[in-house]
C-alpha cells in the first residue's frame, strides 16, 4: 500500500470512528469503548490488500486512543473480520458483529462485497463505509441509505 492509499484509509478510519461517536458508538467488551467491525480481505490472492488497509486502520485507531480516545475518553475498539473476498462470509461477519452491538463496519475495498454487505447492514440499522467502493449503487442518486 503506498503512502497515499494507507493516509486515505487512516481518514476514512478516522471520519467512521467521528461518526461512531456522534452516534453513541456501539457495544464492546468494555463499555466506555466505542467499536467497530474493519472488514476485508486479509487472505488469498488479495489479501496483501486487506492486510495493508488493516495496518493502517489499527495505526489511526492507536494514535486516537494514544491521544485520549474521544468523546471525554472513550478508547476505539477494532474487531478484525476477514471477508475472505466472498459476499457470504462478508455479510456473516457483518450480521454477526452486528448481533454483538456494532454499528459500523468499514474497511471493505470491493465493490461486490460493499454492494452485499451495505442493504444489511442498512437494514440492522447500522452504517457502512467501503475504501474504494465505487458503483452506482453506492454512490449514486439511489445509493443505499447508510452507505458510503
């Protein structure tokens, strides 16, 4: 991942974790802490890819909780999933952290596994952000409401 794409996804953590928190976060192991669900491939012929994004979701996360955390001190807690590049093992993933209480997922860099994952993650109430999802599905006039 060069320099750019790992500042990108850093932003995009950090902008996800800004809404977590102007939306009252989600449920973790201990309860000051905001968390949400990273997903992406981290195996496979793609999963350098993932992996990368993951190394720079995990920096940001550090430097914000390093910093203080947010919200009066609440520390950000990243639950790692692997999509494995498959819609079926996205979207359990996705229902499962949801279950759990977490309300954002992000992390996702194919289109297939956003245009999978964002309808359900819509409809548990939750919000979705994919790195580099760009259909019009997504996108679009008629995106799927909480997804970005």
């Amino acid at each position: 991942m060069t320099s750019s794409q790992t500042c990108r996804c850093a932003a995009i953590v950090a902008i996800a974790l800004a809404i977590a928190v102007n939306t009252g976060g989600a449920a973790a192991a201990d309860p000051a802490d905001y968390k949400f669900l990273f997903l992406a491939q981290q195996t496979g012929s793609n999963g350098s890819i993932g992996a990368s994004m993951r190394v720079a979701a995990q920096i940001a996360l550090d430097e914000v909780n390093a910093a203080g955390g947010v919200n009066g001190g609440h520390k950000l807690a990243m639950d790692i999933q692997d999509d494995q590049g498959t819609n079926s093992t996205a979207v359990q993933a996705v229902r499962t952290a949801a279950a759990n209480g977490v309300k954002i997922v992000l992390g996702m860099w194919s289109s297939p596994i956003c245009l999978a994952v964002g309808p359900v993650m819509d409809q548990l109430g939750g919000l979705t952000i994919g790195t580099t999802c760009s259909v019009d599905q997504l996108v679009g006039p008629n995106r799927v409401a909480k997804s970005f």
